[in-house]
C-alpha cells in the first residue's frame, strides 16, 4: 500500500537533472520541513497535556482534538522519514558532483 513517503520519496535519478544550486536550495527546505514535522509532534504532545489539565475543556472539543491529532501523527513520521530521504539523496548528488566518494 503506497503512503505519503512513497509519494514524496524522490528518485536520485530525476536529481541528476537539476542544477547543483537548485537541489542545494531543494535540500535546505527539506531540512527546514523535517524540522518542522518534529516541531509539530512536540507542540502536539504539549497540547495533549495541556487540554488534559484544563477544567474547560469540553468532552466535544477533546474529541475532535483527538481525530485532528491522530491524522496528524498517523501521517508525520512517513513525512518525515521522505524529507529526510529526498534531502540525503540530495547531498549524495551532489557530492558525486564535487567528486567526493561515500
């Protein structure tokens, strides 16, 4: 069953067609949306302790916190896991580029 990783994964092969600039450009942004991802799982947790101490917070509202979390946490680590991916074959084209070996 495909996922979001295998949506997003991108083939070193279709890398060799763009410009050293343009992929470093490509990886930095990967890099800044993985960290996000992980920002977002935080920011996550500390609202799920939040809304579990607050007095105010309705069985409704805690209901559909929860759908919206779930979603998201079923879907970020893959995510994650293909900005990570995309921005490591990145770096290996274009160290093969520069000629450096692995």
């Amino acid at each position: 069953m495909s996922d979001i990783y295998n949506a997003l994964a991108t083939s070193s092969r279709l890398l060799g067609h763009h410009s050293s600039e343009t992929l470093a450009d490509y990886r930095d942004s990967l890099d800044d949306a993985e960290i996000a991802v992980n920002r977002a799982l935080h920011l996550i947790g500390n609202l799920i302790l939040e809304a579990e101490q607050s007095d105010c917070y309705s069985d409704k509202e805690s209901r559909r916190d929860l759908v919206a979390i779930g979603s998201v946490l079923r879907n970020l680590p893959r995510l994650a896991q293909a900005l990570n991916y995309n921005s490591k074959e990145i770096e290996y084209e274009l160290k093969r580029r520069k000629g450096v070996s692995q």
